[in-house]
C-alpha cells in the first residue's frame, strides 16, 4: 500500500499490473497497465485504471482515474454495511453482508482490498461468480457498496 503525502489522505493500493501489447509495422510495443484502488479509510473508495510505457506513470494514472471514480456509501456508525447487497459487473458476482461486531473483514482479492480502503470493519464477502477478473470483481464491490444509497 503506498501512502501519497502529495494527495491529501488517500491511499492506494495496485490490485493489477500487466504489461500490454500492441502491434505495429516493426513488431510489438509495449506498455502498461495498472489497476487500482484508492480510498481514504473513512468511507470513500474508487477505483481506477491507468496505462502507460513505464509502470511509475501509469500507477500515478490509475491514481487520477480511481479519485475521479470515488464513491461514498452509506455505512453504520460501526463503519459496517446496513443491509445484504448482491451485484454483478460484467460476469462478475459479489455479495456483501454484514457479520457481527468484532468479527472483521472477511474477504478475498480485488473485493477485500475495495473494502479495506473504503475503512469498513466487520462485514463478510463473497464472489459468487468463477470469475478471476481482478478489475471486474473490484468494480462488482463498488457497485455493491453504492447499491446501500
């Protein structure tokens, strides 16, 4: 996780990074591609994907995308979720419900990173779905989380 003193409060953490290729005249071109979240642990989250030729420039990228992305759910006072919320991206399923105080975050993957920078505590996660997509289930979370509006 890195901590950017240069943006305000809000961390990121890299959930992806790929290298990508293009073909041209002369051969392949390579660049890359960096998937993101970003939250600020007190009920914000986004997340965000940036692409370019060196992997510094396209995390900072992914950065931009992912604050432009921030979404704010609704959480109880105990930072958990109110309700059981399900959602789908693309083919990837994620269920939300929330557990009982004390239990912690118990999550995997892209959609245990999406909750952990959006600061919510005792909740349970499942991906439903075979899906291995680390950007879609990170975007299944998100729209779980903004189903609790």
């Amino acid at each position: 996780m890195r901590k950017n003193n240069n943006h305000g409060d809000f961390d990121q953490k890299s959930i992806e990074v790929s290298r990508v290729a293009r073909v041209v005249a002369g051969g392949r071109r390579f660049s890359f591609r960096v998937a993101s979240v970003v939250g600020n642990k007190k009920g914000e989250v986004g997340v965000g994907i940036g692409k370019s030729s060196d992997v510094s420039s396209a995390m900072e990228k992914s950065f931009k995308q992912g604050k432009k992305n921030i979404i704010k759910p609704r959480l109880t006072k105990d930072f958990s979720i109110s309700r059981q919320v399900e959602a789908k991206f693309s083919s990837a399923r994620v269920l939300l419900r929330p557990s009982l105080k004390g239990k912690g975050l118990v999550a995997g993957s892209s959609v245990r990173t999406v909750l952990e920078l959006a600061g919510i505590k005792d909740i349970t996660a499942k991906i439903l779905s075979r899906s291995k997509n680390k950007i879609n289930n990170a975007r299944a979370a998100i729209k779980a989380l903004e189903m609790l509006k």
